[in-house]
C-alpha cells in the first residue's frame, strides 16, 4: 500500500493527526515554518511550548495544534549545517525518526512532515530529501501502523525533487 504522499503548499492547511514543525532548540517559536505554524495555532501552542524546557537537536516533543486544523504538532529540532562533517545527516535522519516514533507512540495514523533544515538552515535540499524519504521508507517498511506520511513542501526546487526521488523508486 503506498502510504507515503507529496503535497505542496501550507503545512498549516493540512488536516492530519500531526504536523511536524521544524522548530530551534527553544522551542519559542522563529520565522520560517515556525513561525507559519505558531501564527495558526495562536498563543496557546506557545504558552504549552515554554513548558516543554526546549528541544536537543534531532529530538522531538509533542503538543496539541489548538486552532491548526490537524490535532497536534510534534516539534523537532533539524540541524543546521556546517558542511556536513559534524554528524548533519545523521542528526537530521533523527529528526525524522524521533518524529515518527513520537507519533506512533501518540497511536496517530498521519503525519505530515516539512523540508526540515532546508530553508534557514541551510541543510542541502537534494541531500535532505534522500535521507528525509530513506528514514520514512525505513520506518514504514518494519512497522504499518500509519496510514499516510505526506511530505509537504513549499518551493518548487523542493517539488522537483521529491517528485524525482519518489518516482525512481516507485512511491
Ligand atoms: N508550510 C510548509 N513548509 C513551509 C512553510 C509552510 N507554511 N513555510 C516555510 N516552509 C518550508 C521552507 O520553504 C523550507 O523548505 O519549510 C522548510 C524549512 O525551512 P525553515 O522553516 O526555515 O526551517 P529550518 O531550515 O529547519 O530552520 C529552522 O528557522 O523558523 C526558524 O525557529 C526556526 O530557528 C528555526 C529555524
């Protein structure tokens, strides 16, 4: 069953069990979609954030999603890149799977998922959809519990390439 699914527009619009944010550390919100998801969801979602005493990186923690139309938020922290030989790749591939594990523990059935660290970031977007696509392939290949995975991006570049890498290998 193909469970995986591209969407490209507002993360905030989708009606999902979960939206992931990408998030910093503090978990007080930034620009970006961030920022996107904190303007929808209003002060509430800030409010149970500064609660939650921050995010480590390639982490993630949950919250409800107060006025988004998808009923939680898990908030994880991608990291920012630096040339890749500090453990970028690995930390982001964490991003991703600490995310589904918090959603499967959390018994949601979809997930939508941002291009995590590819805008201020900086985090190659070629590189981050390989690894983005490999870790929920992975995932969903030891355990069927989801329904559906989306990954929603936003640019066209974003677009291209997740359309390229989930055509190759028939997804
Ligand atoms: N819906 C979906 N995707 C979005 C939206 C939106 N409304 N707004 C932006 N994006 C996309 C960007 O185009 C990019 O592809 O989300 C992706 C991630 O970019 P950023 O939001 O900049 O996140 P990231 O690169 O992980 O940087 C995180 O930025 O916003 C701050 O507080 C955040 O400090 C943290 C940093």
């Amino acid at each position: 069953m193909n469970r995986i699914e591209l969407y490209q527009g507002d993360i905030t619009e989708m009606h999902v069990d979960a939206i992931v944010n990408a998030a910093n550390r503090s978990l007080l919100g930034g620009g970006g979609v961030d920022g996107a998801i904190h303007r929808v969801a209003g002060p509430k979602l800030l409010e149970e954030c500064k609660k939650l005493n921050g995010c480590e990186t390639g982490q993630a923690k949950i919250t409800m999603g107060y006025r988004l139309p998808s009923r939680y938020v898990i908030h994880t922290v991608g990291p920012v890149w630096h040339g890749g030989e500090i453990g970028e790749k690995e930390l982001l591939a964490s991003a991703y799977l600490s995310s589904l594990k918090l959603a499967r523990e959390h018994q949601l059935k979809t997930l939508a998922f941002p291009n995590i660290s590819t805008g201020v970031y900086a985090f190659p977007k070629q590189l981050a959809a390989e690894i983005a696509i490999e870790t929920v392939r992975n995932f969903l290949e030891n355990d069927d519990w989801f329904e559906e995975i989306t990954f929603c991006v936003y640019d066209d570049e974003n677009y291209e390439i997740y359309t390229k890498l989930l055509n190759q290998t028939g997804h």
